[in-house]
C-alpha cells in the first residue's frame, strides 16, 4: 500500500538486478517504456486530481518506477504536464478538424465541431482547466505551450469561417478573424461551466452543453450575415 508520508520511494527490481550495463540498445528502449508509462500514469493522475493535487511521487508509484528514472525522462512536473497536454491537443484539434461537414449549413458545422471536440476532451477537462489555471495565475515561463489548445481551436474555427466566406455564406466584407476569436472564447467558457456542472467522474450533461452552444453559434452566425 503506498505511503504518502514515506521518506524514500522505493528503488525498481531492475535497477538493482544487476551492476552490468545494458547494452546501448536496450538502455534506449527501457527508456522509452519508461518515458510512456510515467505519462500514462501522469495522464491519469491528472484527470482525476488536476496538476497541482497529482505529485511526482504519486506519478512515479503509478508507473511502478522511482522518482529518479522521471527525472531521468523529464526536468519537473511542469514538462511532464506540458508534454501530456500536447497529447491532448494533438488528439482534440484532430477530431475537430475530421468533424467538418461541409455539407451542414454553418451553424451546424461549427457547432459539430465542436461537438466533437467537447466529446473528445470530456473527462480530460481538469488536465485542460489546470493549463490555463497555470498560464493565468503562475506566470510559468511556457506558456505558449500551455495556451496552445485555445490557439488552436480557434484556427480550426477560423478555417471553417474562411471557406464559408469564400462560398459567400457570409459577407465578404466582415471580419471573420474576429468571429473566430468570439468563438473561441465561448468554447472554454462552455467548458468551464460545463466542468463545474459535471459529476464526480467530469461527465457533462452533453445535450445541455449542445442546446446552449447552437444558440451561441446561431447568434455568432446571425451577426455575420447581418454585418
């Protein structure tokens, strides 16, 4: 049974199998199972506690390895956290952008979207709240990275706009970077609301969240046409 209050962590079967090297070869690959299994446990551990709650020592028990072979693999929990989120955006901006139905009218294409973008980070909202948490309120020195969702999302949103104005869905004229910015930040405001709404395992009530996100769209769109 893990001892939060233990002073040390204990050292794996493997290091202490033998005083022999592995050859180069197996060091590498060790390495990388290593590398995988503590951001699998980190992932998880983040989900379900949020960055600050999830330590190096709860990461590092949940991989079955010591404390030392993460820092072997990462500099903190800050690049740990960082290279998890990238996953995590890598995933959700790659669902969105398989989601566009170009047969949809705009509405329901933005709105699918990011349909399928809330579908994709649902239970993964607390790793995606911690980040912007981190960017706003501790001043960390990456915080590129850990806006990089926000930015993202919103290209995504932007694409679409940019060819619904070239198939005169809407005005030439209006300024659809600005569109795509209203819409971005309506998603992670959702997302909040959504989250503090949400159970114990961070299940949203979908079909809430979708009502109140195509009236949002319908207006954004409105404006539009309207501009």
């Amino acid at each position: 049974m893990y001892d939060p209050h233990h002073p040390t962590d204990p050292v794996s079967e493997t290091a202490i199998a033998s005083d022999k090297p592995a050859p180069a070869g197996n060091r590498a690959k060790s390495k990388e199972r290593n590398r995988l299994k503590i951001l699998e446990s980190a992932a998880t551990l983040f989900r379900e506690r949020g960055f600050e709650a999830a330590t190096l020592r709860d990461i590092a028990r949940a991989a079955g390895l010591s404390t030392g072979a993460l820092f072997a693999n990462f500099a903190d929990k800050n690049e740990i956290f960082l290279t998890v989120l990238e996953s995590e955006n890598t995933r959700v901006i790659r669902t969105m952008r398989d989601a566009l139905d170009e047969k949809l009218d705009l509405v329901s294409r933005l709105h699918t979207q990011l349909m399928r973008g809330y579908e994709a980070t649902q239970h993964n909202a607390r790793i995606v709240l911690s980040a912007f948490v981190m960017k706003w309120s501790q001043g960390q020195t990456p915080v590129n990275q850990v806006g990089q969702m926000s930015d993202l999302i919103r290209f995504v949103l932007l694409d679409t706009l940019k060819a619904a104005q070239a198939r005169n869905e809407v005005p030439q004229s209006v300024n659809v970077e600005c569109a795509s910015e209203v819409l971005e930040d309506l998603c992670l405001a959702n997302l909040r609301r959504a989250y503090q709404g949400s159970d114990d395992s961070g299940a949203f009530d979908m079909v809430r969240l979708a009502k109140s996100l195509n009236a949002q769209i319908a207006l954004v769109v409105a404006g539009l046409k309207a501009a």
